[in-house]
C-alpha cells in the first residue's frame, strides 16, 4: 500500500498574475477562453487524435477501438457539441473525424482519470 505524503510545511505567498506576467515579459493577446477547458486541452485532444487516427483506405479510425458500435445515450446538446468539435477539428486541423470519434476520445481519457482516482 503506498503512503500518502502531506506537506504540512508553511506555504508560500501567492504571486498576483500581473506580477508574474510582467517578470516573463508577457503580453496581452486578446485571446479570452470562456470555459474551463482552453486552448491546452484543444491541444491535447488534437494530438491524441493525430496519433490514434488511422486510415485503412476508408473512413479513418482511432487504433485500440473495438469493430462493433456501441450505443451511448447522449444528451441532445451534446450531440450538437460533439458535432460542433468535431467540424472545427475538421476545418481547423484537417483531420476527417466523427463526432463518435470526438465522443469515444473523451471518455477514455476522462474514464482513466476517474478510475486511477478510485484506484488509490
């Protein structure tokens, strides 16, 4: 069994972001994200996608997924959003991918993070 390790130890001060930003030598760029999930997440999804996609002379598929659909129910707007994502990695990366495939993506990443939480 592993040990939980607690830092009890006192804790530093926090640094305002316009502080830290002027140290870097940031500047503004306009960009504001609107959810939780930003442009790394984007990112993230877009290079998983880039690996795991392959084609095999038909529609591209994701490499480790089984042969057989698999019926999910799916809240109508998540529907459109799968398909909203979808389009704009298709417009924005040039990859030819589903909805399904966006779908299947994101719960095996979300589906291993929740189980190495509970395998603790």
């Amino acid at each position: 069994m592993r040990k939980i390790i607690k830092n009890i130890g006192p804790t530093k001060r926090l640094i305002k972001p316009e502080k830290f930003a002027k140290a870097l030598g940031a500047e503004k760029t306009g960009v504001k994200v609107d959810t939780k999930q930003g442009p790394i997440s984007l990112f993230s999804l877009r290079q998983t996608l880039v690996k795991l996609l392959h084609s095999t002379g038909g529609r591209p598929k994701l490499k480790g997924t089984q042969k057989e659909r698999t019926k999910i129910p799916l809240f109508k707007e998540d529907q459109e959003k799968l398909k909203k994502i979808a389009d704009y990695v298709k417009e924005k990366e040039g990859l030819n991918i589903t909805s399904g495939q966006i779908a299947s993506l994101l719960i095996h990443t979300q589906l291993s993070k929740i189980y190495e939480q509970i395998k603790r």
